[in-house]
C-alpha cells in the first residue's frame, strides 16, 4: 500500500515504460493516477529518462512549490465548501467518472466471512489479482464492483467478532488488518465505515452488495447468542489476511 500513499501524496508521477503500453493503457494508467491524486504533474518517459530538474527542482522553484502549494489549500478549501453545500459538483465526478460510495452503519450486524471473502475475492478478479480462472468467474456476480479503484476503511466480521478491521485495498492488494479490539483506543463500537472508490461506481448496486454481505436476522440471532462459536463456525481462511491475525 506504500506506493498507493506515495500517489496520492506526489507532487510529480513519472509513468516509465511508456514504450510497453498501448496509448488506450496509458490514458487509461493517467486517468487512474489522476483519480488519486488531481494535483500531481504526470510525466511519461522510457528507460527512466527523465529530466533531473523535474524531479529535483532547485530552491527557488521549491520555494515557489510551496508558494503555490499555499494557495492551492485555500483554493482547495474554497472548492471544498461549495462542494459540501452542493453550490458546486465535484471536479473528481464530471471530469474523472470517479465516485465514491461510502458504506457507514453503526448499530448494526457484522459481515458473514464467507460471503465478504467472496465479495473481496470479486474486487481482486477485477483488478487482475485472481489466480483460477474460477475466481474470476465469481467476479460477473458482483458486476457493480467493476471500475473500483480503492477501498479503505473499517469493518466488523463475524468471525474476528472483537476485532475492528482494517480494510485496504488499491493497486495489487487487497489486505485485511486487524486493527485494534472494539471498545479500546480510537476503536469505539461495532460498526462498518468503508469508503469504495472507482469509475463509474453505482452507489445503490455497491451498497446492495455490501448490505448482502452482512448476517441475516437469524444469522445474527445466532452470532448474538454465542459471538465465538458463530465465528468458528462460519470462519473463511483468507489470504487477504495479513501476518498480524489468526488467519
């Protein structure tokens, strides 16, 4: 996920081996940089060569980097608010077709494991990352999540019952880490605050998926009655799992 926050945080992109991409690939790779981060100068290039002044800009163009970074936060604020009270459509959408879905419950039910794992594994079909010609098929039952580009936020699953979830997805990984027990830190209660980004998102069609994905009212009857036997019984050995949990 390094890279992804090095995207989003770049002054300038450089795109090398643009000699091995078609030009549909490479507006296609600009659109997708561009979706991260708006602001940041693209530059294509082959075999790395690539000018030492745009990477390495002297002081009095740093100086004026920062000049310009200055008015571009309170340009950004400005823009920001009339985002916010709908004065103004956000550039990201008519420009880009990037939006984003955000998925917020609280007081709610957890994710069944199973049925998250698959909707994970769809995400990971779409972006290139399935490795059976079967898991990818699984990818036309969650057609709404083609076109994602990210998804980040926090989630409750069923079978790490006490555990907010981390989930980080951008680039070539889609990872789960177990962030912090519910109730302790930063944590608070249960609950599902999960950001999708991509292209063309439907945001009902991303929702519904979300929303199936959860327990049913006798599933959670179940979880409620015994959290640690539900779980075991409906864990999902998963790879998207990294080395900081059980799984």
């Amino acid at each position: 996920m390094v890279y992804i926050d090095q995207v989003e945080t770049a002054d300038v992109v450089v795109l090398n081996k643009a000699d091995c991409v078609s030009e549909t690939e490479m507006a296609e790779l600009k659109e997708m940089v561009t979706a991260l981060n708006k602001d940041a100068e693209l530059i294509t290039a082959t075999f790395g060569n690539v000018p030492v002044g745009v990477v390495l800009p002297s002081e009095t163009s740093a100086r004026e980097s920062r000049a310009l970074a200055r008015h571009a936060v309170s340009v950004g604020a400005k823009r920001a608010r009339q985002e916010e009270s709908g004065a103004a459509e956000p550039r990201y959408k008519t420009r880009f077709r990037v939006r984003n879905v955000v998925f917020r419950k609280h007081n709610t039910k957890p994710f069944h494991p199973q049925r998250f794992h698959a909707l994970l594994n769809s995400v990971a079909a779409f972006m290139g990352l399935a490795t059976t010609t079967e898991e990818a098929k699984r990818g036309t039952r969650f057609g709404a999540l083609r076109g994602v580009l990210r998804a980040k936020g926090l989630v409750w699953i069923a079978d790490a019952p006490a555990m907010a979830v981390r989930l980080a997805c951008a680039g070539s990984r889609v990872e789960l880490h177990a962030h912090e027990e519910w109730g302790k830190g930063g944590a608070g209660n249960p609950r599902h605050e999960l950001v999708v980004i991509g292209q063309e998102l439907e945001g009902e069609a991303v929702t519904a998926l979300l929303e199936n994905a959860l327990l049913t009212d006798s599933e959670y009857a179940e979880f409620q009655a015994d959290p640690e036997g539900f779980g075991k019984k409906a864990a999902q050995r998963s790879e998207y799992w990294c080395n900081n949990h059980k799984h």
